[in-house]
C-alpha cells in the first residue's frame, strides 16, 4: 500500500508503474473515489461543528442536522471500505534500475557462478535415483497426499533436515534472530505481506467445524502460510519500533503450502512444484533509508549465494522485469540452481526489496532520534527451500554407481557423506 498523497502527487509515476507491470488497475477511479471521499469527510466535520453550536431551542434544526449527518456518515462509511479496497491494489513503484519487460522473457541475467556438470554415464533425473536409492515416493505420496504428493525416506528426510539445520546455522552466526512462525494464521498478515487480495487463489484456507467452536475467535478464518514472511511481519503489525533496535533482522523456519492454482500442466513431474514444503527464509525490518536498504538487499542476496557456492551448486542471478515482479516490489532478484535433468537453471530463491509498502498495510513504524514516527521498509529473501533445493543436489552430485555424494558443509549434519544404492 501506498500513502494517498504520494499516489495524487506522482500520479504519472503511479500510471507507469501500473502499466509496465501489467496490472488492471484504473487509478483515475481511485482519485475520483478519493475526491467523494475527502469530500464526505469535510461535509460530515462541518456538521459536527454546527452540532456543538447548537442551542437546545434549535431541535428541530438539531434533528434535521443528525438525520443528514447519518446518511452522510453511512455513504462515506461505503465509501471508504471500497476506497480501502482499491488502495490494497495499487502497485509499488520500481528501481531505476529494474529491467523493463512484459514477462519472464525479459528477466536480466547479471551474475553466473560455477561450472555445469558434464556426466560420461547416463544421467538420472531425481525421480528415478529417489526410487533406486529408496529416498523418495511420489507414487504412494500422491495415493495418500493427492496430486504433488510426496515422501521423503530414508537418507533424503535426514538430508532435507540437514538443509534446514545449516541454513539456520549460517543466519545465526550472522546476527539474525531465529524463530519458527505459526502457519495457520489470520486474513490480515495475508492482506499485510500483499499476498491477498491478488494472490489469494493460491493460497489454502483451513476448512474448520464451525458448528462445534466455542467461541467467535475459533471461528474466524485462518489460512495455510505459503511462507513464513507473512507471519514474521504480522509479528510487528501496529507496532513502533526504537530506531536503534534496526534493522530486524530475522530467519524463520517453517512448512509452506500453496495450491498452486494457474501452474496446471507445468511441472507436473517430481519435487520442482509441490503443495507443501519447508523452507528457511530471511526477513529483514529497517528504517525508511533508501541506500541503508538497497545495501541490505544486496546482502541478502549474498546470504543466498554463499549457501549455494558452498553447497557447490552452480547457479545464476536474474534481475527481474517488471512485469514478473509483483505489485509491491521495488526491487527484485531471483537466484535459480542448476538443475540437470532440466538441462536448466530452477529458481530456488526470491530476493525482494518492497520499501513501505507492506508496512502501511501492517502498521509497523519506527520511532527516530528526534521522535519521528516512520513507516519502515521490509525485504525478503529464500535461505534454503527444500525439496526444491534436493532435486539440484541429488542430480548435481550422482556418481556412476549410482550414488549421491554429499556435499561436504552438511556432512556434520546428516552424519554420512554418500547415499549408496539400495543393495
């Protein structure tokens, strides 16, 4: 979300970000609604004021002024739910430096690392050395799960777990505090991250026997979290923060679901797009200083990068277009691994710089040294998500006999350094 006033004095730059975004959005209705609104606020003051004016003589004027006031107040009352409404949709301005496209097509490569694998033996894509290591099971994961069901067995559940336990290892050591999130939560941290109300179609909403709760609270609607950024900010909706405890730095860790709703037909085999899935991600809170949070983009970035050089993973940085950023991005890269069976890079990170545009919808300010109250800036990138991040290892990392080397960095994790065929 925008501030109005922003949006009525940089209209022009409201309409180009709306335009090469590609977002349906009339911004001319929401400034004529804004006009009725500003309007119907000062009609309703003024009434007010002559209201208090009023002598106890003037009753029938008095009855006549309360009978206007209510069917003012409840006009504007609409007014402003579809003028709240509407504000939920407009889009966040971009960098200077984002690439102008009308898709994925016209995402910027900007960084490479690493050597692609060549492979003198026939490659197996993660679907058949899950089956012949005995690690994976989509067959029996989609009999018990439905469509994109899986297991993870064996060796592939202590390696997943290993994933987690070293991402969560690296953010630790760099400051970040470590928590692990509800993800069953409210309407709002949805509305508040700007995952509703566009991308409310792939999201899961919790099916509760309302008959049986006991209270109204029980029956309020709660939602499946597709990731943890959403309850992580929640955390500090209507919140003032000390300028000196920023930035926030955070790494949360939690299952993710999303019903993938509009990916039909894409990917359909194996663990690239599946409804549920862990993932350790970085949430970081700042002050309303552009330079101070570009720095911190980038170094989200680089948390990301280290992973997967570590891992040996060769990968790619894109800077995205804006047409495949979202509404509320400033600034957006993706980090995509190779991955063999694909003979392509997968993304398996989405770094994002979103200035105040999720913490006007939240309410989270800061409070500066001469006592300012700001809204402060929020970003947002992958550490680790997996299984996504175990299709690039187990094809990365095949042997000829048909084991899987284990990256040195997770051996003290997983306690081996192979997966050795099922003899």
């Amino acid at each position: 979300m925008l501030d109005i006033k922003f949006v009525r004095e940089n209209k022009d730059l409201i309409e180009d970000a709306v335009r090469k975004k590609g977002i349906n959005f009339d911004l001319d209705a929401l400034l004529a609604l804004d006009d009725k609104r500003r309007e119907l606020i000062k009609e309703t003051e003024e009434i007010r004021a002559l209201q208090k004016k009023m002598g106890a003589d003037q009753r029938d004027q008095a009855k006549e002024l309360k009978d206007k006031y209510t069917a003012l107040d409840y006009e504007l009352k609409g007014i402003e739910t579809e003028f709240e409404s509407m504000m939920l949709l407009v889009p966040n301005v971009f960098s200077s430096d984002t690439p102008i496209g009308a898709d994925c097509s016209g995402n910027q490569e900007i960084y490479k690392w690493g050597k692609i694998p060549e492979f003198d033996f026939d490659l197996k894509d993660h679907i058949q050395l899950g089956k012949d290591l005995d690690i994976i099971d989509i067959e029996i994961g989609t009999k018990v799960g439905g469509f994109r069901g899986y297991y993870l067995k064996n060796e592939a559940a202590i390696l997943q777990m290993a994933l987690v336990w070293y991402a969560l290892d690296k953010l630790r050591e760099k400051g970040y505090k470590l928590v692990i999130p509800p993800t069953i939560i409210k309407e709002f941290a949805l509305i508040g991250s700007g995952h509703f109300p566009t991308g409310k179609d792939n999201i899961y909403q919790v099916a509760a026997p309302r008959d049986l709760c006991q209270n109204e609270e029980d029956k309020e609607i709660k939602y499946l979290a597709g990731t943890s950024e959403s309850a992580l900010l929640a955390y500090y909706s209507n919140q003032i923060i000390e300028e000196k405890e920023l930035p926030l730095k955070m790494g949360g860790y939690s299952h993710c679901y999303r019903s993938e709703i509009g990916s039909y037909g894409k990917d359909t085999k194996g663990l690239y797009r599946v409804h549920e899935f862990m993932k350790v991600e970085q949430v970081i809170i700042c002050k309303d200083d552009l330079q101070e949070s570009l720095a911190i983009f980038e170094e989200l970035k680089n948390n990301a990068c280290e992973i997967l050089e570590e891992l040996g993973l060769p990968y790619r940085v894109l800077a995205i277009c804006t047409g495949d950023m979202g509404a509320g991005k400033y600034k957006m890269y993706d980090l995509e691994t190779w991955m063999p069976s694909r003979n392509a890079y997968g993304e398996t990170h989405s770094d994002s710089h979103l200035t105040d545009w999720q913490a006007r919808r939240l309410n989270i300010k800061y409070k500066d040294a001469d006592g300012n109250k700001k809204f402060v800036y929020t970003l947002n990138n992958t550490m680790v998500a997996s299984p996504r991040i175990l299709i690039a290892i187990l094809e990365n990392f095949q042997q000829p006999d048909g084991s899987i080397k284990i990256p040195k960095v997770l051996q003290k994790y997983t306690g081996f350094d192979r997966i050795h065929p099922v003899k």
